[in-house]
C-alpha cells in the first residue's frame, strides 16, 4: 500500500446459475436449458463514471438509428437493451458495437469458475451423509470470498457494486465474505489491510460497469459452454486471472489462467453432464 489515497471500484455478477437438481432429486446439469457452469466474476474498472456515459451515449445513438426500429428488445417496454446491456438479450449488431467499445475501458477482469456436475456430486454427498443441503447462497458467499482475498489490499477504499440477486440485497452476508477474504489475505501474506469496503447491490441500468462485467462473463460462457472462442478472443488480454477450482487434472486447487497461462479452448477440461 502506498501513501497516495487510492480507490477502487469493482463490479460484480455472474453467469451461468446454481441450478442442480429437479423437484425429484435428479442431477439435471449440461440437459436441456441448464448450464454446465457457474461463474463470478469481478471487474477493476479505473473511471466507472465515464464508462456509464460511454455506454448510455452508445445506447443513445443506437436507440436513434431506423435500422432498430422494430427490434423488440430496442423497446422501452421490453426493458431489455433500451435500458442497459445485457449480452445474451442483445441483438448481434448492437452487441458487436459494445465489444468494440469495452477495450477502450482499460478493465481488468478476475473469474473464478465452479463445475455444476462437481457441485451437485458434493450436495448428494452431504444430503446422503449428513442430510444437509448446502444454499446456492453459500457457494455464492464461498466465491465471493476467493474472488476477493488479493484485491482488497490495493487501495485504501474499495467500493464493490453487485448485481442483486433476487429480492434480497444480502448484504450482511457479502460483507461476511468480504471479512473473510481479507483475513486470509492477512493469514496468508502476514501484511494487514487496512482498507475500508462499502457493498452496494445495484441494478445494471444503475452501473455502466456491471453492463461490462456482464459482457466479460458471457464472452467466457461462450467458450467454456460451446467451445466458441470468438468473443473471448476479443477480449482476452483484459482478463487477469480466471480460476478454473474444479479442473484439478494438474493441481489440488484447479487450474488458473493469466498471462503466464493463457487460456484456449484446447485446454479447458471437457465438462461432465
């Protein structure tokens, strides 16, 4: 940590869901509608503000343009694409001009990636032994704290925006993992953070930066999901990290991809289900 007051803004969201199981207990991952992989991930985005113009300026002008007049999701009423961008509900040609502009952002991008298959293997596991059903909400909480454990010592405030999750802000409980990343920093590294961190769940059309994270993470589901590299490749060089905790094919704690590792579609371990 330096002397010099620094900031930090990072935003939060995920892809893919935590759907493991039908109503009568059967494992259901990789069928039909359901993902095969679960991902968190956070953006490291310098000038958040400008960012959000960028974006609304871009929305603005595509709104304007009579080549998406009769687009539905371009609709006010649809709150889709006319309120904020979504990549999986926007249409091809407005999502090619957002991933024209996101480089220009200079973010940096952390993921860390759970198999369902594994995940729903140790909550069979712990039903049939302890008769316990681990919540979505604490394998959530678990990652948030991975996530977090070597980014909370760069600044002296971090300002972490969310994406809500349902009705509930759950904030005590992120603020738990939030304590709970910065004590294994401090376990590990014997160095004491003395930041201070403000949680705020928020909407997309609220944070122009939770619009970007949300672009990263669906380029990445693209690959791992299709195997289709194409908008990853876009982006490559400004994801920093991405933890791969279930593909322990090399190593106890998973496989991590960064500059010293690159990450392609050959070397991601096939995904069961």
């Amino acid at each position: 940590m330096t002397d010099q007051y620094l900031k930090k803004f990072y935003f939060v969201d995920e892809a893919g869901d935590l759907t493991l199981f039908n109503k009568r207990g059967k494992i259901i991952v990789g069928s039909q509608g359901v993902s095969k992989f679960f991902m968190l991930g956070v953006a490291d985005i310098p000038n958040p503000r400008n960012v959000h113009y960028a974006l609304n300026k871009l929305r603005a002008e595509l709104l304007a343009d009579p080549y998406f007049k009769d687009v539905p999701s371009m609709r006010p009423e649809a709150s889709k694409t006319a309120i904020s961008f979504h990549a999986s509900k926007d249409p091809p040609e407005v999502r090619r001009e957002v991933f024209k502009l996101l480089p220009k952002f200079s973010t940096k991008v952390q993921v860390i990636i759970r198999r369902k298959t594994e995940l729903a293997n140790t909550a069979k596991f712990t039903y049939q032994t302890f008769g316990m059903k681990p919540p979505a909400n604490q394998i959530y909480d678990d990652l948030v704290k991975r996530l977090f454990r070597n980014l909370l010592h760069k600044a002296n405030k971090n300002r972490i925006i969310v994406a809500r999750r349902g009705k509930s802000a759950r904030l005590k409980a992120l603020y738990n993992a939030i304590d709970k990343a910065k004590a294994n920093f401090e376990a590990k590294y014997s160095i004491r953070s003395d930041s201070t961190t403000i949680i705020q769940p928020a909407y997309p059309r609220e944070f122009g930066g939770l619009q970007v994270i949300d672009y990263y993470l669906w380029a990445l589901q693209c690959l791992y999901e299709r195997g289709n590299d194409r908008y990853f490749n876009l982006l490559t060089s400004d994801f920093r990290l991405i933890m791969d905790i279930d593909d322990t094919r090399n190593k106890l704690y998973g496989e991590y991809y960064s500059d010293t590792n690159p990450l392609t579609a050959q070397k991601i371990k096939p995904a069961a289900g």
